[in-house]
C-alpha cells in the first residue's frame, strides 16, 4: 500500500494569527509536530511520502532539504481564505504524480492545527478504506469531522475531488483528541491537554 499525506499551512490566519508560527510544544510549532509524527509513520510504512504545502518563508526553507518531506510553495491562487483544501490536494497531487512518475493508493489530508491524533488512529482509517470504503473521515463523539485525518483512495479523489466521496466512513475519536485550533483559546486549550 502507498499513501501519501498532505500537510497545508498557509500563513494569514484571521481567527488565531500566526497559529502555524507560534511555538507549540518545547519541539517547535503546530506544523513542526505535525511533520516530526509523520516522519516517524514513515519510518514504520504506513506512510511513502509526506507533501508539505505552505506558503511560509520559515517552513520553505527548514524542510526545503529533508529528505522524508516534498515541500511545494503555494500557488498564490489557491492561497485565499475560500480555496478548498481539496482543491488545492489535487493541484499538488497532479504536479507530484506528474514529476515522480508514481502514483499512491490512498492520500491522506491532515490539519496541522489538529495536532493529537497517532499512527494508530490513521493504521485504522486506512484499513477501513481497504475494507469496504472509498474514503473515512475522522470525527468528533458528536460525528462532525475533527480536521485530524481524512483518507480517500486516489482514484476515488481524483474522481470525485472531494474528501467527501460517495462512499464514506467515519472514524470517531475522543473529545481530547479531537481539538482543531481555530482560535488562540484553541490553541491554549491543546497546550493545557499537551501538559495534562
């Protein structure tokens, strides 16, 4: 199996101002977590390539070289606050397939600002979209998606270009995994979880 995961941020955050800036743990900063946990994923299997997509000087340059991570610099066309991160997946997916040669078997979309979910929330969501899914969706105890993964087979994605296809699962997490930082009282709130 290949999957690839996406990784977007963007700068210009209206309700949480530079929330893919500022420091998040003693590590670094939200985007910084989320690609340390990736890179490990990668390590095990689960996961073939890591895209980070971002317009931010500081994360253009930091993982410019590492091997483990595709850095693509945004299209200031899809850098507005209405794109839909789908859209912006399949630009990216395009461009990837057409410079490798390859092609994966699933893609997965993970918000940095969803920082708690772990390789056993995405080894199950990926089994389920093997089993009898075109795409799982994971979702807070009240069902509403969380920003933590979103997994769709390529040829689903490519389709339908949705993460929302046809035929979808969802994968419910706890509350405490399930913080998507919106706002600095967000942003807070994960830090106090992160410190128990």
């Amino acid at each position: 199996m290949i999957a690839w995961v996406f990784i977007l941020a963007r700068k210009g955050s209206k309700r949480c101002p530079d929330k893919n800036v500022m420091p998040f743990d003693k590590d670094g900063t939200l985007v910084d977590r989320a690609l340390r946990k990736l890179i490990k994923i990668a390590e095990i299997g689960d996961v073939s390539r890591i895209v980070l997509d971002t317009d931010i000087p500081m994360y253009l340059k930091k993982y410019k070289d590492h091997p483990s991570v595709s850095v693509i610099e945004r299209d200031p066309a899809l850098a507005g606050d209405d794109i839909n991160p789908a859209d912006i997946v399949y630009h990216d997916l395009k461009l990837m397939m057409d410079g490798t040669g390859s092609r994966p078997d699933c893609i997965v979309l993970s918000q940095a600002t969803s920082p708690f979910w772990d390789e056993i929330d995405l080894g199950v969501c990926l089994d389920c979209i093997f089993e009898n899914e075109s795409g799982v969706i994971s979702v807070n105890p009240s069902y509403k998606p969380n920003g933590c993964l979103y997994v769709i087979l390529t040829e689903a994605f490519l389709a339908e270009r949705t993460f929302f296809p046809k035929n979808v699962g969802f994968y419910k997490m706890k509350w405490w995994k399930s913080i998507d930082i919106d706002y600095l009282w967000d942003f807070r709130v994960a830090q106090a979880v992160l410190n128990e």
